[in-house]
C-alpha cells in the first residue's frame, strides 16, 4: 500500500464553465494542499468536457484528472460513485472533498460507504491541525444553533461535503502550469441499473437562489401570494433572489424551489433579510452561514431576532415601503 498523497476536489460544470462552487472548492482546497506540503488535484466527470476543466489549473490545480465518456453524458448516481470509487483506489489520495450540492450529497455518503471511510457534510470550514494533520471539519449542528469540529482519525481518504458561498472562490492566474490527464475507470455499464427517462429544465429568472448574494426572504407572517411580488421588486432591486420557509411554499404562494431550510436550499448569502417570518430551527438550518442577516418581524420574542444581525420590530407591510424608499435612495447615489 503506496503512503497517500495529495487533495482531490471533485468538480462541477454549469452551462459549460466551472459552476461556482467548484473555485471555491479549488480555494480551500489550495489553502489544505499547501498546509499539508501536498498537490492538489480536480477531477470532473462528464461528456463532451472539453477544454473548460483544464481552467481549474489557472484556479489552483496541480493536476486536472478528466473522465470523459458518453457514458457519463447524463447524471446517475451508479456510474458516477462507480467512477469515484475506481479514481480513489487508484489515486489513493490524503483528502477528498466535494461540494454540498445535490451531486455531493448524492454521491459522498455511497462512496464513504464503499471506501470505508468516514464523511462529514455541510461543512462551514476545512483547516489541517498542525499537530496531527488531520483535516479538522466544522458544521453547524442542532439545527444551526452550535458549531461542531469533526476529524476522522480512521479511514481513508478523509472526506468532506462543503456548503457553498462560506469560502472566497480562488483567484484565476493563467500563467500558472499543470497536467491535464484523462483517467478511465473502465465501468462494467451492465452494473448501471438506473437510467435518464426524460428531464424536466427548471424555468428560473434572475440570480439562483443558491448563488444570490442577497437573498430576500419571506414567512407564513406574510399572509398570502400578493405580498412575494413587493419581495421581488426589494430583490430585484439588490440583485439578489428571493426565499421562502416552508408553509408560502406548501400554501403555494410562491414557487416551491423558493424554500430555504432543511428540506429546501442551503444558503450563504453575503445579506439575508428575513420577512415576516419566526425562525423555526428547520429553516436557521438553511441560513445560518448567511454573513450579514437583518430581520423584519412584529413579533419581538421571534427566534429570528437570536441570531440576527439587526433587527426591527413592526408590521412588514408598513416598514417594508420606507425601507425599500431608503435602499433606493442609496443606490440612486452610488
């Protein structure tokens, strides 16, 4: 057994380019690779890939290991766990980290399984303990209430899923060299049991919500579906997206992929403004990596206030005019 070297970050595309979370991988990543005195390493999986994985180098990538296949043209989570687990017992490398998206909460939990190896997801930070080198894991635990650090002191590679937006993405140096290296795990595609029927493209205007830097969300206290328009106008006018908990969501009032929380989207936003809603723990969940959150409740004692930033205690419907007046006022002038 070869001693294991090196971090991998697993990769992803969006519409042809590096999807987001992917240079924030290759940021923390860097940061772990250098801290250890290692090579850090991407690897993306897909077809028709291209020249677009070959910029992870210019974002901190040693090495870019491509597996591109028509095999792998449409997501299934046998052949890419498959893939996975063929690349990690070759590779054999000392982290593994993936981001906390639908591909990495499909895909990390099976292959920690098969790899026989521990996995900590939603991670808010990544650091190497400079005593041991183990890769030290924080997330939020009961309900985002707590912070907790994690290390696996059994079972390799040490893995991690980590929550999109709460890492500065790299910055691009294209002067910076690498190696490009196709890599075939050699599938048995007899083994796929699942495969794509048809898909169905999510209609979404604007900023994802997932990727907003502002993020305006309302509660049930909104009342019903009129009131998310006022909502869109104040995102629209910060660029940002909005959100939803989870009852506008199941009255229909809004569309469902608004819902933030446990059961809806994870997210970071650099400004979170919080509407009319109480701050029940499924929905802190989702929110809790937010840098600066502002809420708006006339409820004084709602769990909202205990972790926001600033607060103001009144009738939405009347501060939220003046409020957007004053943002509008602002913007006009910058």
């Amino acid at each position: 057994m070869t001693e294991r070297k090196g971090a991998v970050i697993v990769g992803e595309l969006s519409d042809g380019n590096l999807a987001p979370i992917t240079t924030e991988l290759l940021s923390i990543g860097r940061k772990l690779a250098d801290e250890l005195g290692q090579e850090l390493s991407a690897l993306f999986i897909g077809s028709g890939i291209g020249e677009t994985a070959n910029e992870a180098i210019f974002f901190g990538a040693d090495k870019v290991y491509v597996i591109d296949k028509p095999l792998f043209k449409d997501y299934l989570t046998d052949s890419y766990v498959g893939a996975l687990e063929k690349f990690v017992k070759q590779i054999e490398p000392e982290l593994l980290l993936l981001g906390h998206t639908s591909l990495g909460r499909d895909v990390a939990p099976r292959l920690a399984f098969r790899l026989e190896t521990g996995l900590t997801q939603d991670c808010v930070e990544l650091a190497i303990d400079p005593e041991t080198k183990l890769l030290q894991k924080t997330k939020p635990v009961y309900g985002g209430n707590a912070l907790a650090i994690y290390v696996c002191e059994e079972g390799r590679p040490q893995m991690a899923t980590i929550r999109a937006k709460v890492v500065e993405p790299s910055t691009q140096d294209t002067s910076r060299k690498g190696n490009i290296i196709p890599f075939d795990p050699e599938l048995d595609e007899a083994a796929i049991k699942g495969k794509v029927i048809s898909k169905v493209k999510e209609e979404i205007t604007g900023i994802k919500l997932e990727e907003a830097n502002v993020v305006v969300c309302g509660g049930r206290g909104i009342g019903g579906p009129e009131p998310f328009q006022q909502l869109e106008g104040l995102a629209r006018m910060l660029n940002g997206a909005v959100g939803a908990t989870r009852p506008p969501c199941d009255a229909k009032w809004c569309p469902a992929y608004y819902q933030v929380g446990l059961t809806g989207k994870l997210i970071s936003p650099s400004l979170y403004i919080g509407i009319a809603l109480s701050g029940a723990s499924q929905h802190l969940a989702g929110m809790t990596g937010s840098k600066t959150i502002v809420a708006i409740n006339k409820d004084p004692e709602a769990n909202i206030f205990g972790i926001a930033h600033y607060g103001v205690v009144g009738e939405y419907g009347k501060i939220l005019p003046a409020f957007m007046e004053k943002c509008q006022e602002f913007l006009s002038k910058t």
